[in-house]
C-alpha cells in the first residue's frame, strides 16, 4: 500500500452521532484499497458529543481520521471546509447518514483517475421517500 493519500473522504455532519458511527465503521471495512485515504469529518457545531466520539474513534481505525469543527455554517460550506483540511489527489463526499459499501472508495478513486472530469455515484432513494427526496 502507497503511504501517500491518495483519497481524502470528506463528511460533513451535525447532531448524527450515531449513524457517523455506522458510516465510519464502514470505512474501515472497505476493500480493493491499495492506496491510503483519510477521512475528514466536519462537524458543524454539534450538540450531541459527536466531534468527541470521532476523536475517540480516530484512535481505533486503521485510517487517519480527523475532526474540523466549525460553527453551523450548513453543510456547503462544512464541505469546503473539509476540502481545505485535505491531503488526497482524489476528494470524496459522502453523508453521515450514509453507510458506504464494502468497494466505495475503490471504485470512485479508479473512476477518478479514469475519468477528465467529476464523478459521482449512484444514489439510492427509499420507494416511499417524498417527492423532493427523489428529485436527487
């Protein structure tokens, strides 16, 4: 594995604890890496203990893990934010909501390299999410 970071995961966050957690742990799950990626969690001034525990679990992941705190400023800017702090060639957004797949950070870092522009993933809407949910 390339000591470099190559991808930097960029998750923006306020007063998701929990399901930070599932996120995160996830990311210590990925496979076909063979490159180093870190992860960056901005927390936008939540009230649940939430930069705490990413401070608690940066000391258990195989991954570098920090923690930007800024103060509610919605999750555009927390993003940018979270843009500024990182080291990767590649940069990948996601929620902390949302559990990625075991091959993630693999498949768009190969799509990344492959690729002239942006890419993105898909995005799976629930069936009975509101009209707004599936205009994404």
């Amino acid at each position: 594995m390339q000591n470099r970071i190559i991808a930097s995961i960029i998750i923006p966050t306020y007063d998701r604890r929990e399901t930070l957690a599932a996120a995160l742990s996830a990311l210590e799950r990925q496979e076909g890496c063979d490159f180093a990626f870190e992860v960056i969690v901005v927390d936008d001034g939540s009230r649940d203990a939430t930069a705490e525990m990413v401070e608690q679990t940066a000391a258990t992941v195989s991954y570098p893990l920090r923690c930007v705190r800024v103060s509610r400023c919605g999750p555009g800017l927390a993003r940018n934010r979270g843009v500024e702090a990182a080291a990767g060639d590649a940069v990948l957004f996601t929620d902390s909501d949302c559990v990625p797949r075991p091959g993630w950070v693999a498949a768009l870092v190969r799509a990344v390299q492959e690729a002239d522009g942006p890419v993105g993933g898909p995005t799976a809407v629930p069936a009975r999410a509101s009209w707004s949910a599936r205009c994404v």
